[in-house]
C-alpha cells in the first residue's frame, strides 16, 4: 500500500494559485457591474433607486421645490426672468398646464379668416412659445410637469371660445361629435363630452382623432427631452378610463422613441381617502408618480394627517413612488386659504416626505412673490445641511406638543428638523445621541440661521427664539 506525504508545498502552490484566480474573476466580475451600473444609470428625471419616494434627475437624488407666476408658464412675455428669479433662490421645479384661458395667451390651432379654427392647422406662435419654454427649462436643469388637458378650458365661458368646441372649428358638428356648444356648468358635474371620447366611454372617433394629434405634438417637443413629468387633467372629476388612457398612450409613444416617461393624474376631491384618489395610487403601472396637490386645502394636523396616512398606505401596498404637490394654496385675500396656509403646507408637505412642493399662482397661492422666494430659499438650505433622503416624519418624538404646534423629519439619534409656524415649545429626547447635539434656528421668511447652540443629551425643551415661522435643526456636534 503506498502511503506516500503530501507534498505540502505543491499543495500549497496549487491553492495560491487556486486563489489567484478566483480574485481575477472576481475582479473582472466586478468590474463589469461596475460598468453595468454605470450604462444604467438613468439619464434626466425618473424615480430615485436608493429612494423611490423621491426623484433623481440624471442619477442624483433631488427634492423638487418650486412657485411661479402662472400656470401655463410657456404663454408668458418674460419667461427667462421668471426661470432665472426661481432658481436663484434654489427652485428647481415648475407646473405648465397647457392651457390658452388668460388674457394674451394663444391657442394652438390655426384661426382662419371666417374666424374659425382649422384642426388640422397649427398655429405657430403658440408651438414656437412651447418649445422656448422646453428649452430653457432643460438649460436651468428645471423639472416641468405638464397637465395635458387644462380641465377648465373645457367649460363655461373658456368653452365658449375653445377651438375643439363644435361652433368654433371647420373639422365637425355637434352631430358628428356629439359635443355641445355651451357649457355652462363647473367641471365637477362632468357635462362635456370632450372627456368621453376614449374608446372604452362614448368612443368619438373624430373628436379623438384631433385630440390624439395636439398630444402628439406636445410629444413632439417634449420627448427630445428628459426633465418632463406628465400629469392628465386639473382637478378632474371624470371617468379613470380617461386618464388611464392618456397616460397609456403617452407611455407607448415614448417607448416607441426610446424613451421612459412618468405620468400622473390630478383628482378633485380634497380628501386623499375620497375612491377617485384610489385609481392613481393603486395602479402604480399606469400612474408611477402620485400628485396629492388637492390635499393643500386642508390645514394644520389634517394637513399632516392625511398625507401621512397616504404616503402610509403606498408603503403598506408595495407602492412607493414619489408624491407630488404641484400646487400649494393660499394667499391672503384670495380664494382658498391664507399665506400661512401656504407657507405651512409648502414645509410639512417636504418634513413628511412628499418628492415635491410649489406654491400655486396668484390669488389663489403665493406664486413667486417675495415670501415664496425666502420659503423656497430656506428649505432648499435646511435640506442641503441634513442627510435628507434617509429621514422620515417623526411628531411622535415630540412631547408636550399642542395640535399644530410643530412638526418634525428625523434620523433618531443623528438628527432632528423641527417646524413651528408660530410661536411655541416642545420637548425633545436627545439621549439617544453619541455625544452632546448642537442645535441651529432657522428664520424661514428671512432665510437667517442664528448661530449654533450646544444641547444636554436628555430630554429638553427647545423654544422658538421669536414670533413666525421657523424650524430647528438639531445635529451631532462635529466641532
């Protein structure tokens, strides 16, 4: 029987070389994801993979933050000033329905000399203004989220000078069409018929064939682009299958082009727990981004409540993606809440984790107005100084707190971003701090931080330093 030793140095040398090997294919392994990450990495806006209630544009995470003049943006006169005013006070986000209602503004069919619209014929200016308008957003990297159908251009007197209405174009009748001339009620009866032409509704062939070519012509535009989000309607109160639809359809067209796209709709109702609000947020694959906008015209704990509750229930389901608010109101002296609706909404809406805020146009919001600047302004620095993407909406960890006295954004025991829209107090725990945390305020209609204050690692009290609105930042002491 041959027992012969191992030859522990061949041994040996085979395992190294066994090893060496293994780490070259590891190597090369990695590499190559490596490099597969990086051809993957999406180009212009689409939904954070780190954080997919957040957006990212061209692979970094960003919290869109935004307030302008108007809605339909592209129709105004001094549109670069207005851009260049916005992201000098840190925005970076804008809404644009498509929409021909102000004075000044043009439409998008070509007018004849009977003074009727042909449907077949574009009118340049308003196309001209459109492109302008994609253009010098994408230069100043603003994201742009388009309302496709401008809901109230389709009713009462804004019907009554529309091109698609039956009286004013040479393409149809009222016969043909099935749509009528006057409509003189508000959206939310749902009168028109213009919002039922989708196959799977009343199937108005001639109607949608018009409809279909001014969506392909936005798309036209848009799609050589990579920083637009769309959303369907304004406020609508119509059937799903329409925005389904819609929202469809441009999904396919942009994937014809090669392109990845994001869409939304926009209900009615102001309770976010109403059914409507129910067919965006539970069909994820038609609808990847939520917009919550018409949560705005609640106030204080409400406010908080519902969209929390909300944003809850995505995550319970398996539903993450980001939630948007397009339109923050209020405005002192108009017609939906007040300016410090509108400030404390814009805030809580960024503290409870919403991908974005921008304050609705004048009267009925802030716009770009000096307050909106400095509220912008400040949160854009509040959130550049914390770890943001990784905190959540925390009121729990406040004590003695009083119904709408303050709001908080935390990472338990790193650190700590506390609203008040007035005056007041609260106790806070900071024992779970590795070492003594140092606390900053915040002025949010000043945009002013005072100067940094160190804390005890115990349960303290922290008490706003004057009247208005401000917010504590509370953060390990790094010094």
């Amino acid at each position: 029987m041959n027992n012969r030793k191992p030859n522990l140095q061949l041994l040996l040398s085979r395992l190294t070389v066994l090893f060496t090997v293994m780490a070259l294919f590891t190597s090369m392994f990695l590499s190559c994801t490596a490099e597969r990450d990086i051809q993957n990495t999406p180009e212009g806006i689409d939904v954070s993979r780190r954080h997919n209630s957040y957006w990212s544009y061209n692979g970094d995470e960003i919290l869109l933050l935004g307030g302008t003049v108007q809605d339909n943006l592209f129709q105004i006169p001094d549109l670069v000033d207005h851009l260049e005013l916005l992201v000098s006070v840190g925005g970076n986000y804008v809404r644009n329905t498509m929409s021909s209602r102000d004075s000044g503004n043009v439409w998008a069919f070509k007018k004849l000399e009977t003074g009727l619209y042909d449907l077949n014929q574009w009118n340049d200016e308003y196309w001209q203004r459109f492109e302008t308008f994609i253009a010098e957003t994408a230069e100043r990297d603003i994201i742009v989220q388009i309302e496709i159908w401008a809901t109230f251009d389709y009713y009462r007197d804004n019907w009554d000078i529309n091109p698609f209405n039956p009286k004013n174009n040479i393409n149809y009748d009222t016969r043909r069409s099935k749509l009528p001339e006057a409509v003189e009620t508000h959206p939310i009866y749902t009168e028109n018929n213009f919002f039922r032409s989708v196959p799977s509704q009343m199937a108005l062939a001639r109607v949608l064939w018009y409809q279909q070519q001014f969506v392909d012509k936005i798309l036209s535009y848009t799609l050589q682009y990579d920083h637009i989000l769309y959303c369907m309607d304004n406020e609508t109160s119509v059937t799903s299958d329409w925005g389904k639809f819609w929202a469809e359809y441009i999904q396919k067209q942009a994937g014809l082009s090669g392109k990845k796209v994001h869409t939304t709709q926009m209900w009615d109702p102001w309770d976010l727990s109403h059914p409507f609000h129910a067919e965006t947020f539970d069909n994820p694959d038609i609808f990847t981004f939520v917009d919550i906008s018409q949560n705005n015209h609640q106030s204080a704990d409400a406010h908080w409540n519902n969209g929390i509750s909300q944003l809850e229930r995505l995550k319970n389901m398996d539903y993450v993606r980001p939630a948007n608010n397009v339109k923050i109101y209020g405005n002192d002296g108009g017609r939906h809440k007040t300016t410090r609706d509108a400030i404390e909404n814009f805030v809580k809406n960024i503290l409870m984790g919403c991908a974005s805020a921008r304050f609705h146009r004048p009267e009925s919001g802030q716009g770009l107005n000096e307050t909106a600047q400095a509220v912008i302004q400040s949160t854009r620095e509040l959130s550049n100084r914390m770890d943001f993407f990784k905190g959540s909406p925390r009121n729990d960890l406040l004590g003695s707190r009083e119904p709408g006295e303050a709001y908080c954004r935390a990472i338990p025991g790193s650190e700590y971003a506390v609203y008040f829209p007035e005056r007041g107090s609260v106790d806070i725990d900071l024992s779970s701090f590795s070492s003594s945390p140092r606390i900053e305020w915040l002025n949010l209609l000043t945009s002013r931080w005072l100067p940094p204050e160190t804390l005890e690692r115990d349960l303290v009290n922290i008490e706003t330093p004057d009247q208005g609105h401000w917010i504590a930042l509370i953060r390990a002491n790094v010094d």
